[in-house]
C-alpha cells in the first residue's frame, strides 16, 4: 500500500459524513507583498476578509498557494504530506455558489457558515477577487488552479477562470452540475488520474436511528455517486482549453509516475465544457 493509497482509505470515513468537500480556513500570515486591495469585491464582499482564509508560500522552494475556506482538514497539510511543494498551485477549498450580477449568472467561492460570525451572511468572493486580492506577481505564478468546491448550478467557466488566472495551464474542478466531495477532491490531486474512479455513497438506520454511511466502487441501489473531478487543460497563451481529461496528480507533479489520463469527451452530456 502507497502513501496515496493510505491516505485515500483513511478519507473514506471522513467522506460518510462530509456532504460536500470540506477542509478548514485560518488566518494568513503572509509577509508577501500584495497589491492594495480596494474595499468591495465584485459581489459586495470585503476584500479584506480574504486574509482570515488566505495561506501563502511558507518556505524556501514552496510556491504554492492556499484558500482554506471550509471547516475540516486543511488542503495544506494534505498536499505537503504527499510531496506537493513546488508546483505554482493555488488550491481554493470552498463553497462553491452561484450569483448574478448585470444579468450574468457567476461562480462563487464562500465561506463555510461556520467560519463566518454567528448571524452573518457568509461572504462570496469571484475569480477576479481572488486574482485582486493576490496581485500580479503572484498571479502570473501560479499554473495550477486546483478548486474544490460544489459547482451545483454549473457555472462555473475555466475559460473566465483562464482570464484572470493568465498563467494556468490546468484548472481542476468538480464537474459541472455536481456537488464536490472531499474524498474525490483530494484524489484529483494526492493520486494519479489513472487511479480514479467514480465512488458510490449508500446508508441506512443503525439500530439508534442514526444513519451510517458507506462507500463502495461499484453502484448499488439507491447509492449516491462521488465523480472523478475534471481537468480543463490550456496551452500557454490560449483562451481555450484544447482538452479536459480526469484530474490527477500527473499534472500537478510530473516527475511522478507516468499515467495514462482517461479522456473526457466534449460531446459528453454530463462532462461538457461549461
């Protein structure tokens, strides 16, 4: 058994209770320049606010870059585990939502309430915040965007993603249409694509009523279905991805073990490019 393999068995039982992908915000201490912030996001939200999730660079030969925006287990700690150090990456760990602003519907990234003071709305944030509230010499960067969040309403865009992230080559996202789970979106990244495949949810009443969950590789009835997250690829200068294939480590990480990608087809219903 592998670490990958070690430490995907040992998300199994946190994914039985975790409705969507979760892992855990905490304040930034970063002694990295930023751009000055304006004091409104595109949504309304205090830009400001984005420190309390923020975690930057933290070490000589580390380049990546963390949003930890949910309660639970935090992005970093899994990523460093596993070797992922140096591989100009932002991973954004939220909730994934949808807002409309001038008659567009856009994707989201929140907060989990918990987070967020008691009573308060949680704060939303778009691509373009994230990209302000870092700065350009952080932006140009970062390769990688590896995002963990719900994308229920299908909207979220790899193509407006590409636009403010203008150095990313491989944007990692829950398929369009469906909820993200923590144990698929660590998998996108700690596993080779080659590895993945879907996983199925089932539960039922113990004997006090409460409701144990279980996770299987084969589809039973009634079983809830965790999709391999999607990679959106980009050549450097272009503003279209020119192929989508299942997220893995590979891409992150090229020195790993070669993989064999398995290709996601355009003309895919469920798996089109949004």
């Amino acid at each position: 058994m592998n670490r990958f393999t070690k430490l995907f068995t040992g998300l199994i039982a946190v994914a039985a209770v975790a409705r969507c992908v979760s892992q855990a915000g905490e304040p930034a201490s970063s002694s990295q320049a930023r751009a000055p912030l304006p004091e409104r996001g595109q949504f309304g939200s205090d830009l400001k606010v984005l420190s309390q999730f923020y975690v930057a660079p933290k070490s000589p030969g580390e380049s990546n870059h963390y949003f930890e925006m949910w309660d639970g287990p935090k992005v970093r700690e899994i990523a460093t585990a596993n070797g992922l150090l140096d591989n100009h990456a932002l991973f954004i760990n939220s909730h994934g939502d949808a807002r409309t602003a001038q008659g567009r519907t856009r994707y989201v990234f929140c907060p989990h309430q918990n987070l967020v003071r008691p009573g308060q709305p949680a704060p939303c944030f778009s691509a373009q915040d994230l990209a302000r509230f870092l700065g350009p010499a952080n932006v140009k960067q970062i390769h990688n965007l590896i995002i963990g969040g719900c994308d229920s309403e299908a909207c979220l865009s790899s193509e407006e993603l590409r636009s403010y992230f203008t150095s990313a080559t491989n944007i990692t996202h829950v398929v369009g249409g469906e909820r993200g789970y923590q144990v698929m979106f660590v998998q996108s990244f700690v596993s080779r694509s080659a590895d993945i495949q879907p996983l199925y949810e089932s539960s039922f009443q113990n004997p006090l009523g409460k409701a144990e969950y279980f996770i299987a590789s084969a589809p039973v009835a009634n079983a809830t279905r965790f999709s391999p997250y999607v990679a959106d690829l980009f050549r450097p200068g272009e503003t279209t991805p020119f192929k989508r294939q299942i997220a893995g480590r590979e891409l992150l990480d090229p020195s790993s073990e070669p993989a064999e990608p398995a290709d996601v087809p355009d003309n895919s219903p469920s798996l089109s490019m949004r």
